[in-house]
C-alpha cells in the first residue's frame, strides 16, 4: 500500500500494493492508556530533541531541520504485554507551534504506506514534495509530529535481506497460469525463511501494537489528548488508536481511509474493480488526446490496445530497457495513482513504449518506464523500501489464508477480473510466515467523530471501503472529491471544499452538517 508521499514520487517508481499482546485484551476493546501498564522507566523518560540531520545523504532530516522540526528517540516494549521486558527506539520528530498564544494541541501525521512518517511534519509545512501550499494556519497551532512506526525507518528497522527484484517479482506478480503461481510460492517461501531468524520480533509488528507506541509518545509529550492526520494505511492506524484510545483523541482526520476489514495479508483483494476504472479513466483521457499516443480515438480502443499488451506478451516475452517482461508483470506496470493531466501524459508515454515493443517494433523506455524496470532488475537489498517490515506488519494483522485458497481466489474471478485481478487476490509471504498473529485484529466501531475524505474512484482505497470505515463511525463525516481516479487529496490537489473542511475542523472542531461531495479544484 502506498503512502501519499510515495504516490506523489510514483513517476519514478513502481506503485507498491503493497502488520502487544495485552493480557485479555479482545478485538475491538478499549484499552486504558497505555502508561497504566507500563514500569517508571518507559513512562517517565525524556525524549532528548537534537538536530534532525545525520549526515549530508540524509535528505529526510534536511526537509525537516529547513522545516523547522527537531528529532528525538524513546523506548518502547517490545511487547506490551510484557512491558518490564525487551525495549526497542522509537523515533520521532516534532515542530512547535508557531503561534504558541493560540496552540491547539498537538497534531500527529502519519503519510501511510506503513512507512517511516517522521517527514508528516514537513507535508504540513512544505505539501508533498514541496508541491501544495503549505497548511499554514494549523502548522502556526498545532505543534506538528512525526513517527517512524516500530521497524521502519529510524525505528528500530527490520530487515531480512530481500533483494528489491526478488520481492517485486512475487509483490507486482499477477500470475494466472499453475506454473507462474508455484513460482510465486517457492519465492514466497524464500522470503519468509529469511525472517525466521527475527522470529521474536515478528508478532509485534502489528497496527494494535503501532498504535500502543503511539499512546505511549502521547504520555511522554504530556498530551492528555492528541489530534490526528493520516492518509492511506495511516487512517488504519488512526481508526485502531481511536478504537484503543478513544479518550485520548480530539480531531482525527483520515484521508483516503482502508476498509478496516482489509489491512493485512488480503489487503488489496478487493481492488481490482477500482484499479480497472482507474485505468478506464485514463483510457478516456488519452483517447481525447488528438492522437497523441496512437492507440485510439475511444477508450474502449485504448482499452483494446492496452490489452493487446497483455496478449502479445502472453505469447512471446518482450525485452526493454534490458529488463525481460513477462504476462504476469503486465499488470503491475498498467497501476494508475494520480489522474492529473501530469501524470497521464506520462503514464501514456510509458503505455506507448510498452505496446510498441509488445509488438515487436523498435521501443526506448521513456526515463519513468525506465526508473521502474530498473527496480525489476534491482538485485540490490534496498532498506528505505522497508519491504520486510511491511509483510511483517500484515502478517501480524491478521491471519493468511491457506496457500491453494489464493489460486483458487484468482481462477475463481478471472473472468470479472481479467487484467487486476491476478495482481489483487495473489498471494504474499504472510502464507507461509513463521509466526502467526498473537491476538485478534481490532474491530472498528465507536462514535467518536471524525472527518473522512477521500476520491471517489480510489484505486487503491476502494469508496466500498471508505464507506466501510464511515459505517464503523457514525459520527464520522465523509466527504468524497467526485470523479476522481487518485489516492490522497488533502495537499495533493486543490479543492476549496476538501481543504477549508479539514482546516475548519482541525481549527475550529467543526465537521460538516452531513456527508457530501467535493469538486477536484478550487471553487
């Protein structure tokens, strides 16, 4: 799953679809705060705050020292259930307020994926890459922080040694033959082995667990209560504190929210039907485009074309860019994130260079469709990509299914899932994982309110799903952008309705009179 910071980046990569034990804790209980438990050491340490950067190749602490920010550690049980054992570093970042008369409180912004989120703070300063106007006003109230979750980024990080072409090769597979899908497996199996040896860690790598560490910074910031942002996964992790620690929540805001039933092994499983109309729309689009890219003037030609790709590819493996592509990657380099006029311009180009080599004729890849094979053929182990800590995560969310029931899962759809289905309903490393879950997912389902935006043709955050989540919250509000084929709005495109709605109830704790619809620019 992706992180909104990794959607704004995805011309340069490939989209990734890409989970403590409390003793009598049930799913969907709440909890009492998390210091209750917890010996003197964990609930009354000092987070020391120093410069955020540790070096000149170190760019997330360069965005955030210009930000203004200061970073800091503190521990955390491995295991809340055993909070006197095994501590791990949480890391953190922090802006203060910069109108301290009228400080609001503090705002934790977590940028999804699950991935290292420390750099929350400088999408409320700078926007996204430094793309959208900053959100001034609650950057001037709020004191702004980060977290990089447990085994991400600068906390604690969990690696297991998977090279970035091995993992693509089962987490971008769509395989639809027997063969294809035993090949899947055997690769599966290889991952997995290699985390055996982080086999003490692997069960607290869960959300509920994620979430405890959260309740524990807010004890050590001397919050009562903390207010929330979160995109993508992040509204997963917003959804379970609110259920854990509903009275240590004031706003929450959850942009582009995950059906709470998803998160973990079967995260995307449902995806396929959105995706499909994320490519439909930008089928639309280029078939209005004059010909630009020559592959029709409808978008059920470009459609056609595009699906020629697949078949071409089926009975002959093409070569482009020194990267040899099968049927099964077909899939994985057709995914869509944005639908601004941008981005289509160049998915098309890249679109055109895969058909025209499909076809046997003389193709370069343009520099994106480049940057993406290159990761294909990447045999390197790549840390920041964090790919071990992420099946972990998902694999302690929630239990895998059994290794036939996926392919069954994908034959039993194919024909109402011809081109995503393979890549949705496949299988990951969590059917073969060392540990299972050590306790049940949490059940969303409290009225605390909240405010929900999303788009309305999400291909990644299906609406079912965000519709889902609203259900779980009735006094939640859910305003959609409509018509629109992206993941993540708040900072990511303009629209007055979207932004004066989530600075009005940051701000000033006020949520729309009821749900709605928003347009995708300013009016």
């Amino acid at each position: 799953m992706q992180s909104i910071k990794s959607a704004a980046r995805a011309r340069a990569a490939v989209p990734l679809l890409t989970a403590i034990l409390l003793a009598g804790c049930g799913a969907g209980t709440r909890e009492t705060p998390v210091e209750h438990g917890l010996p003197a050491r964990l609930q009354e340490q000092e987070i020391t705050w120093h410069d955020c950067r540790t070096g000149p190749q170190d760019t997330t602490g360069e965005r955030l020292a210009a930000a203004g920010a200061q970073c800091g550690e503190f521990r955390a049980p491995l295991n809340y259930g055993d909070p006197g054992g095994a501590t791990i570093s949480i890391a953190v970042a922090r802006r203060l307020a910069t109108d301290s008369a009228h400080r609001l409180g503090t705002l934790v912004v977590n940028t999804g994926g699950p991935g290292p989120s420390r750099d929350g703070v400088t999408m409320i300063v700078d926007g996204p890459e430094g793309g959208h106007p900053a959100a001034t006003a609650i950057a001037e109230r709020f004191d702004l922080v980060g977290m990089d979750p447990r085994f991400f980024g600068a906390s604690s990080p969990l690696e297991c040694g998977w090279g970035t072409r091995e993992y693509l090769g089962i987490a971008q597979a769509a395989p639809v033959e027997r063969a294809d899908f035993d090949r899947m497996v055997t690769v599966a199996r290889e991952l997995a082995a290699r985390c055996e040896p982080s086999r003490a860690l692997l069960p607290f790598a869960s959300t509920r667990t994620i979430a405890r560490d959260l309740d524990l910074l807010r004890v050590l910031l001397r919050e009562s209560r903390i207010s929330y942002l979160g995109w993508s996964w992040g509204t997963y992790l917003g959804a379970v504190y609110t259920q854990l620690f509903g009275d240590r929540v004031d706003r929450v805001v959850l942009d582009s929210a995950l059906d709470p039933r998803a998160p973990g092994p079967d995260l995307t499983r449902d995806t396929a039907t959105a995706t499909a109309a994320a490519l439909s729309d930008w089928a639309r689009w280029a078939a209005l485009r004059d010909g630009e890219f020559d592959l029709g003037t409808t978008r059920d030609a470009v459609l056609d074309a595009v699906g020629g790709i697949a078949r071409a590819v089926s009975v002959r493996p093409v070569t482009i860019g020194g990267v040899t592509i099968t049927a099964d990657m077909v899939p994985g380099l057709l995914l869509t994130v944005d639908d601004s006029d941008a981005y289509y311009e160049v998915f098309g180009r890249q679109v055109r260079a895969l058909y025209d080599a499909a076809l046997g004729r003389s193709s370069d890849p343009t520099p994106e469709l480049e940057a993406k094979l290159g990761l294909y053929a990447d045999q390197s182990v790549s840390p920041e990509f964090g790919f071990s800590a992420t099946v972990a995560n998902q694999c302690a969310d929630r239990t895998a299914r059994g290794v036939e029931d996926y392919f069954t899962d994908i034959r039993d759809h194919l024909a109402a899932e011809p081109v995503f289905g393979p890549l949705a309903r496949h299988l990951t490393p969590c059917a073969v994982w060392p540990v299972g879950p050590v306790e049940p997912a949490t059940v969303i389902g409290n009225s605390r309110p909240a405010l929900l935006i999303g788009a309305s043709g999400d291909p990644v955050a299906p609406v079912a799903g965000q519709r889902a989540l609203r259900q779980a919250l009735p006094e939640a509000r859910i305003l959609l952008m409509e018509a629109a084929f992206r993941h993540g709005v708040y900072l990511a495109e303009p629209s007055t309705c979207i932004d004066s709605a989530v600075e009005a109830y940051l701000l000033n704790g006020v949520l729309p009179g009821g749900d709605g619809t928003c347009r995708r620019v300013a009016d």
